[in-house]
C-alpha cells in the first residue's frame, strides 16, 4: 500500500511529531506509515485523514500486490 502522507503533511507545513500527536500516536509510527513499513489501522487511517481534510482514497492507495 502506498500513501501520500508526506505530501499531505508537507503541505500543512507540519513535522511528524505535530502529527503523532494530533492522531494521539509516537512519531516513529508516522516514520514507520510514511515509509511503507506500517499500515495504519482503520481508526488511525481515518484521523489521519480528518487532520489533513482528505479521502482515505485520497491518502492510501492499494498497489498491485495488495490484492
């Protein structure tokens, strides 16, 4: 699964710890989602997107393989 959460973030100006603490989670885990190592659960995936004011669509795509 791939996402554009890096993009998102960058685009609030906001470093991972802003975000780990508006979701309620440590900065490693939005290292960890950012990099592909993690995917997120569904609550988490959905206050993610709540902050950044997207799609889930929008923010996580199935790739291939996924599938």
């Amino acid at each position: 699964m791939k996402n554009t959460v890096k993009v998102e973030r960058a685009k609030k100006d906001m470093t991972q710890q802003d975000l780990a603490e508006s979701v309620g989670v440590s900065r490693q885990t939005i290292n960890s989602i950012e990099s592909g190592k993690y995917v997120p659960s569904t609550v988490l995936a959905l206050k993610i997107s709540k902050v950044f004011g997207v799609t889930l669509d929008e923010l996580f795509q199935l790739e291939e393989g996924d599938f």
